[in-house]
C-alpha cells in the first residue's frame, strides 16, 4: 500500500525523515561559509581518489595522467595507524567463570556469540568504518536458529533518531540498499513496536535534493503480512559507534581533519612532477641559426631534436648554443615535508610512521613518539567500548536473558595498543606478582586473550598435579589430567562454537 508521510512518526514520515537525512550526509554542504565533506568525499580521500588540483598553464588532462605517479595516500596511514591498533579480545560482566555446574558463564557466552558472528575480523570493518564515514552501526538480529546475528552496517546505508532530549535511546532506525537482484530499492525502518519492511516497484533515481524528494513516492509497503512485524526485543537494534563525538555529536572522522594537508602535499607533488619533467633537465638554446621551411606547407623546419640524448652541431660558424639552468627542485621537496609535518602534528600518527626511515633512534625515544597515537587510541576504545557492550546486551535479549540484557557491568577487553617487548612484560608480570595482583590479572596484562587464559589455566592445574604425583606417585594423575584435559576441551568448544571446524 502506498505511504502516508504527512502524519509524525508514522513509517512513512519516518523513511522520508530518515531517508532523506542519510542520503543528504552522503554530499557535501555548506555551513557559515564553510564546506564540509560529505560521506562521498571523506570515502574518495580513505581511497586515495582525491579531487585533483587545478595547476596554471598545464592541461587538466595532462595532470590526471601526472596523479597517478603523484597521488599518496597520508589519508589511509592517519586511519590505518588507530584502526590496527583497536582489537577486542573479550567481555567481563562482573561475574567470574564458573562451569563447575555445567553452566556457561556470562563471559563465555558472550566469547561464543563474538566468534559465531566472525567478529575478529568483521569488528575491523566497524572500527574502521567509523574512524573513515564518522559512524558505523552494528545490527543485532534473531537468526533462524535462534541464535543472534550481528552484522556490520555503513552510514550510507543506515541513520538512525535518537529521541527527543536524549542522546542515549534510539527512537527509530532506517537501512536503505538497492537490491541487486530485482534492481528495486528496499528499506527497513525499525521502531521500539514494531518494524516495517518497504519495496520500490520501480527504480527511483537518488541524485540531487529535488530528485530525492521525488523518489520517496515510489516506496510501498508490501501487501503481505511480512511488510510489517511486531519488534520483539522492544528496542531499535541498531548500535551506533560514533567516532569523536568531542567534535561532532553526530560524529568525526579521522582524516577529516587533514584533508586541506593532503590536498597541499598532492598539489606540492604535482609541481615538482612539473619540474622534473620541464625543468629538471638542463634546457638547450641556439640564436642565429637559420631555419628551412616546408616547401608544402610554409611551416618551420625542426632542426634539432629536443632530447637529452642528441647532439647539437651546426656549420655555420656564426649559431650560437646555450642552456638554461636546470630547476632546482629542493623547494618542492621541503614543502611536501612540512605539509607532511604538519599532518603528523594534528591527526597525532607517529611521525617514523609518515617518513618511513628510521637512524639512530632509541627504543625509549620511539615510545615517546607512539605516545600520542596511543592515547589517541584508548579514547577511541572507550567510546567503542560502550558500544560493544550495548551489542552485546541485545545478543542477549535476543537470547532471552534479562539478567546480562540488563547487566551494566559489563566491560570490554581491549587489546594493550602500546607497543610492547616480551621482555617487559615478562618483567612487569613477576613485580605484579610480588605486589600480590592475581595470576588472571597478569596473564591479561601481559596480552593473553580470555580464552587462552581459560587454557593457561586448565594446563597450570594439570601441571601442578604432575608435580604433587612426582612426590607422591600413587596420586592418581592419569585420571585427574583426563579430567583436566575434558573441562579444557569443553571450554573449548563452548568458546569458539558449536559451527567452528576446530571445536567440530
């Protein structure tokens, strides 16, 4: 049935409200004057097809074949430096492991969602998505097994309203995707009640604001009672990860920042291209040389050949021949390394991770350079950190437990992003050790995930077992490692998933 958008909150004021809002982020606007970059233009710059420069008295053309050899991408190493560094290892909910009963805990649990969703690598593609669009989203479904799914979604595709007044509590969410396979468009709005599904029957064109405005009467919802369907889990699925909120409410991406900095460096390459090829080489010059005509055409007669490889004679004892001096190309250079000093200044990336060399340079003195990408860092995770535990507690609802659907205890172990040796952490392990800090707390200090610790700790009583039998050989070892292996496996297994080929 066709949509009625002239009633608030109703599904079509909300495609149309949310629609528009995610379609008009993709382009750039204008605010007090200034431009800011919409999601195309910051996709173009984390993809190194940045705008090319308008440099005086060379052909347009003639620059676009001159960026490929010109363009480098500082853009990617200011968003790959934090994003490599951000890797979730776990969950706590406040609660210590306990299987003893047979019963998983909330850690585990929350461990044997994590790999069943494949989020060691597709949790990269959030972070990195919301350090390069802003934002990302997590989606958090009811597969068919019951189970959650949680998936990764990009701002172009989704935007969600918050509720009046708050920041927290989503009031509605909307993906907008064209579907490859029937070339129609389709949506998914979701409310707190209930979630509706839209179709287009015909392709609306997407391209400029009158165009969109137009384009919404093509939606329907459909006629079948799978158009529209009650929200079983009361909420808005939809986990926003918004990057640098401290700037922007709605989000800031990480090379946003430096875009005129890497503008500077590409027009600074293009020149210098121009003055390797015009200039670099030193330029030849004859006066009083008598030139021949066509006699077809009347036009002058090329006598020499402008290349570094010819020689130029002539029999007239009167031509004379000179040069010019060759451009010196130390300004060009000086200005792409300020513009790239300037760049390591403001985006806080290491500065040995933009020059690419390395002399004579202390560990100490490194670490000290890393510390402000590390701090940059652990802001990020706090942030991001909230988010994933959001996620995590609507794959619990999604499960039907209340209990950690509500436990705001719940903390997410981030990997340590500074560079470390093993000998330091060695070191810093036995000090822990003497200051009394438990051996999970050590093990977890000095990088180890929770599940192998969960390991560690089954083979660290089995070790201490064949150490009491060596005293005592008639303790009864064989049994009492069968049963530690048993408990270690069946941790395993509860970890990584019942689908995994390792624990099948």
């Amino acid at each position: 049935m066709p949509i009625d958008a002239s009633v608030v909150e109703s599904p079509g004021w909300w495609l149309q409200r949310l629609g528009k809002q995610l379609l008009d982020e993709r382009e750039d606007h204008t605010v007090d004057g200034e431009t800011e970059p919409g999601l195309d233009t910051l996709k173009r710059y984390a993809e190194n097809k940045a705008p090319l420069p308008r440099v005086p008295g060379i052909d347009p053309a003639e620059v676009a074949e001159w960026m490929k050899d010109a363009r480098t991408n500082w853009c990617s190493l200011v968003i790959d430096s934090p994003a490599e560094r951000l890797h979730v290892d776990g969950f706590r909910f406040g609660e210590p492991d306990d299987t003893s009963d047979g019963a998983k805990s909330a850690d585990t649990e929350a461990n044997r969602i994590w790999q069943e969703n494949a989020l060691d690598a597709d949790a990269d593609l959030v972070h990195y998505g919301a350090l390069s669009q802003r934002r990302a989203y997590a989606l958090v479904e009811r597969g068919d097994d019951g189970r959650p799914v949680i998936t990764h979604e990009t701002p172009r595709q989704v935007a969600v309203e918050h509720e009046q007044g708050s920041r927290r509590k989503l009031a509605a969410g909307l993906k907008l995707w064209r579907d490859d396979w029937t070339g129609n468009t389709r949506a998914t709005l979701w409310t707190p009640k209930t979630i509706y599904d839209f179709v287009t029957h015909e392709t609306p064109v997407f391209s400029g604001r009158a165009a969109q405005l137009r384009g919404w009467d093509a939606f329907a919802l459909p006629n079948s009672a799978d158009g529209q369907r009650p929200n079983d889990l009361k909420l808005v699925p939809l986990v926003p990860f918004t990057n640098r909120r401290n700037r922007r409410l709605d989000g800031f991406a990480e090379h946003e920042d430096v875009l005129t900095i890497q503008n500077r460096i590409t027009l600074s390459l293009i020149n210098l291209l121009a003055a390797m090829k015009y200039g670099a080489f030193r330029q030849r010059w004859a006066a009083g040389l008598e030139v021949d005509e066509d006699p077809v055409t009347g036009q002058k007669i090329q006598p020499y050949k402008l290349d570094i490889k010819s020689l130029w004679t002539s029999g007239d004892p009167e031509t004379k021949f000179g040069e010019f001096a060759a451009t010196d190309l130390k300004p060009y250079v000086s200005a792409v390394e300020s513009a790239v000093q300037d760049l390591a200044a403001i985006s806080r990336t290491p500065p040995h991770y933009l020059i690419g060399a390395v002399v004579n340079v202390s560990g100490d003195a490194l670490k000290a350079a890393e510390t402000g990408l590390v701090s940059k860092v652990r802001d990020r995770q706090r942030n991001f950190g909230e988010s994933w535990e959001a996620v995590m507690r609507l794959a619990f609802r999604v499960l039907g437990d209340e209990a950690r659907a509500t436990a705001w205890s719940a903390e997410t172990v981030w990997r340590d992003p500074e560079s470390r040796s093993i000998a330091e952490l060695a070191d810093a392990a036995v000090k822990k050790s003497t200051a009394g800090v438990p051996w999970r707390q050590r093990m977890e200090d000095m990088g180890y995930t929770p599940a192998e610790i969960n390991r560690m700790e089954i083979d660290r009583a089995a070790d201490a077992m064949n150490a009491q039998t060596a005293v005592d050989p008639s303790a009864p070892l064989l049994a009492s490692l069968a049963e530690a292996r048993a408990q270690r496996d069946q941790r395993t297994v509860i970890g990584r998933g019942a689908d995994d080929p390792v624990a099948a």
